[in-house]
C-alpha cells in the first residue's frame, strides 16, 4: 500500500498574514454589521470573577506563583538593605555564586 501524506488545506496552507488580513475583515464586517460583541463593565467584572476563581482553584499553579512572587520580594529587601552600592552588590552576588559552586 501506498503512504499518502495530508497536504494542509483551507486556513492550515494559508501564511500568517494571509491568516490575520482575512480575520481582520471579518471583525470589521462584524463592526459594521452591528453583531460584534463588545463587553459591558458588568460583563468583564463577571468574566474577570470566572477566570480568577478558575485560576486560584489550582492549587499547585497558586504554590508556584507565590514561591516565586517570595524570592522575588526577599531578594528586593536583600537589595535594599544589604546593597549599599553597585559594587557591594556585586562582590556579594560573587561570593554567593562562589559558595554555591562548592556544593
């Protein structure tokens, strides 16, 4: 039997810009046309209320965010208490990085 292989049709053959040119007509037909959606404030109040309760329900994603979100803010205050110019701050990070190798 013979092996064919799918050539890409439709949108799928079509360039990137091909692409955007044709969706771009289509809202601006939309616009003109009066059926674009456009969303009210209470509209993106509920919206933004559906994604953030989707997001914080998953609980490994909101560990990860807030360990991240720690460091950062611990490396700030390192930053402003213990760099007292650039110089300090770099003979420090020097040293960390020379102590990190020994491990």
């Amino acid at each position: 039997m013979e092996e064919t292989t799918k050539k890409p049709r439709g949108f799928a053959a079509m360039t990137l810009e091909k692409r955007k040119e044709i969706a771009s007509k289509g809202g601006v037909a939309a616009q003109k046309a009066g059926t674009a959606h456009k969303f009210t404030v209470p509209e993106a109040i509920a919206a933004g209320k559906k994604g953030g309760a989707k997001t914080s329900s998953n609980r490994a994603f909101m560990a990860e965010i807030g360990r991240k979100g720690g460091k950062n803010r611990h490396k700030k205050a390192w930053i402003a208490n213990y760099a007292k110019n650039e110089e300090d701050l770099l003979s420090r990070s020097m040293e960390e990085t020379d102590s990190s190798d020994i491990r």
